[in-house]
C-alpha cells in the first residue's frame, strides 16, 4: 500500500512538470497571447498539486527506504529527489508565479523570454531527476518482490 502510494505521487509528480513542460513549448510556438495566458495560470495552480506530490513521493520513499538506507540506489534516489525539490522550489516555482503574473498584464517581452528559458531549463533538469527516479524505483520494487518470494519457502520451513 505504501509503496503504491509513493509510486503514485512520484509519477503524479512526474507527469505533471513534463506536462508544464510540454504545454509551455507548444502553447509558445502555436498559441496566441491568450492561449499563453491560459496555460501560465494553469500551471500556477496546478503547484498546488504538485508541492504536495513531490513531499508525498520524498516522504513515503524515505519511509519504504528503512533498514536499507546505504543502498546505492537509494542514495541517489535521495540525492535526486534533494536536487529537484530545490529546483522545484527555488526555480520552477518562483518562475511559475512570475510567469503568470507578466502573462497576466501582457508584458511578453524579453523578461519573459528569459524567465521562461530558466523555467524550461529548470523543468528539463527535474524531468530527467524524476524519470531516474521512477526507472530506479521500479528495480527497488522487482528486488524487494524477489526478496519477498525467497523468503516464502524458508518461512513456510519453520
Ligand atoms: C519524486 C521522486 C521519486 C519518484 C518519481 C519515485 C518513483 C518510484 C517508483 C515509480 C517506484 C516503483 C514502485 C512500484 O513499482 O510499485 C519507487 C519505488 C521505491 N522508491 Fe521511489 N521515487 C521517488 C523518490 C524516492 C525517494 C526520495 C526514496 C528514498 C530515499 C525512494 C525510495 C524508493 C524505494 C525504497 C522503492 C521500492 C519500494 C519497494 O520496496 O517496493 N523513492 N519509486
């Protein structure tokens, strides 16, 4: 239960910056001044869901983690997970608001421009973090599921 739990907040995590990421792209290259203002202001409520999933996805992780917490895995899992919840909150976020605001009144020029590279920068780093994140989860998942048949024959011994 636990485990499902965090792997839904991860991938929850997880779909949400790659969906910023992909409608920020297509809505700058196809969309008119609306269309940008729409998605801006999409993606500054979506946080709401996403802060929370991220915290879910780091808290359950380190939970699901105990007794094997020097597993190499597991630490780079927790070095990635530190990573992107900084670039989350002291890039993607601030960004997110800023970029919503300029979108707001109009103001499309070069500030924005650069705020939005910084963003698409910020959200490429923590698409690849999260994604090495859910490829290294689901061989945690396959061990412990390994773990968990070997046992089986030597309980049913006793
Ligand atoms: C937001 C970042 C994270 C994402 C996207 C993520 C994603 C996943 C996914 C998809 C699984 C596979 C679940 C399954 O196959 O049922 C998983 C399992 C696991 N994750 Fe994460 N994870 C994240 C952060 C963490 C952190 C920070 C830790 C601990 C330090 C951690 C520890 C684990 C462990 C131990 C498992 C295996 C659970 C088991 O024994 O079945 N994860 N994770």
């Amino acid at each position: 239960m636990k485990s499902r739990v965090h792997a839904a907040a991860g991938v929850l995590a997880l779909s949400l910056i790659t969906l910023f990421f992909t409608s920020s792209v297509v809505v700058e290259i196809f969309g008119d001044e609306h269309a940008v203002s729409t998605v801006k202001t999409a993606i500054a409520l979506a946080l709401i869901v996403l802060v929370p999933s991220m915290a879910i996805a780091g808290a359950s992780g380190r939970s699901l983690s105990s007794g094997r917490r020097r597993a190499p895995l597991i630490r780079r899992k927790q070095r990635r997970t530190a990573v992107a919840a900084a670039v989350g909150l002291l890039v993607l976020v601030p960004c997110a608001v800023t970029l919503q605001s300029l979108a707001a009144e109009r103001e499309f020029g070069t500030q924005f421009s650069l705020i939005q590279t910084v963003e698409l920068i910020g959200g490429a780093v923590n698409i690849t973090l999260l994604a090495l994140n859910a490829r290294d989860g689901r061989l945690l998942s396959a061990a412990s599921r390994r773990r968990r048949k070997q046992r089986v024959p030597a309980d049913a011994q006793s």
